[in-house]
C-alpha cells in the first residue's frame, strides 16, 4: 500500500566553524569523507534534498557571511530519517571525530524546521532558523531532536518575545550551548 504525500518535510541546518583550512592536511579526512558520506546521505531512507554548489556539496557556499563557517542544509521525510542517517555508519565516525577539524562553539549551530513538501530552504532562510533558536530557544519555528514540534507552519516570534508558555525549562540554556551530537557539517 503506498503511503498519502506528507503535506511537510524536515528541514535540517548545521553549520560549523573550521579549524583550518579545507585544503590543510588537518582536515584531510574530512575532505576526503564528504563525497562518501554525502553519496550515503542521497541514498538513505527519508533523505529528500540537500544544498550542493558546482563542486557537489556546500563547502564554498557562504553563510553569515564568514569564510570560516560551513553549512550542511537539508531536507528528509521526517526526524526519524535524520536521525537514522547522522548515527549510523560512516557519519557516525565523523561525528565522533569533529572536534579535530571544528572549534566548539557555545551557541546553536543546528537547527530544524518543517517545510511544505517540495520547498527547498534557502541559506538565508537556515539563518534565520538558527538565529530565531538562539534567541527564543526551540519553539515550532526552530527546534532541534532533542525538542521537536510535529509537521506544521510553524511561525516566528517577534524580536524580544518572551519563550512561549509551552517551551521547556531548559529552552533558553538549550538555545545558547553547544548541542553535543547535532554540530555536524557532513
């Protein structure tokens, strides 16, 4: 039996900054794993759509306008894909390495939002995910697997606006520290 089209899709943010050099010998391994792992991520269940330059992914692709920050965006079925795919196999080997090639950053670097089925975010649309989750913690507009929102529109809140009613406790903290497991570039 086929499955109803989702109305939503999972968009998904990551951006780190970079230690060296991409051509350093530093982040030789690095390098060399991004067509593989990305050929992974294209063929794995869920996975829908991800950024990619002339080069075949997002390395030069600028974001926040710092030449030291890449970004990771895509889309997938739903977190149950993402999550499949970020910790199995070789992804789960360059997670467990990524403080050799990234500095640990104290603020949100991930972050997750649904999208109508067939919308393809843009950069500056991942930005401004990632700056609404710093400063109002996860809510439906931005959230992360740790505290997800089911599929749906969620909206933004304005500049200064309180955390809503049904934020966690730990939503603040969670906007403003390294998310342990969730900073990953591939």
């Amino acid at each position: 039996m086929t499955q109803p089209k989702a109305a939503y899709e999972l968009a998904q943010v990551n951006i780190s900054r970079l230690q060296a050099p991409l051509d350093s010998p530093q982040l030789k391994d690095f390098v060399d794993a991004l067509d593989p792992v990305n050929a992974v991520a294209d063929a794995a269940d869920g996975f829908v759509w991800r950024l990619q330059s002339d080069e075949g992914n997002a390395t030069d692709v600028s974001v926040f306008g710092d030449d030291w920050l890449i970004i990771n965006l895509t889309v997938w079925r739903d977190t149950n894909a993402l999550t499949a795919f970020m910790y199995q196999g070789q992804h789960r080997e360059l997670l467990a390495r990524r403080n050799e090639w990234f500095e640990r950053i104290r603020e949100a670097m991930t972050a997750l939002w649904w999208v109508p089925a067939g919308h393809r975010p843009t950069v500056a649309e991942a930005e401004e995910r990632l700056l609404h989750l710093r400063a109002h913690g996860a809510t439906e507009y931005a959230f992360t697997l740790r505290t997800s929102f089911p599929p749906g529109p969620g909206e933004a809140l304005p500049t200064g606006a309180p955390l809503p009613a049904a934020a966690p406790p730990q939503a603040a903290a969670e906007a403003t520290r390294t998310l342990p497991g969730l900073e990953c570039p591939v």
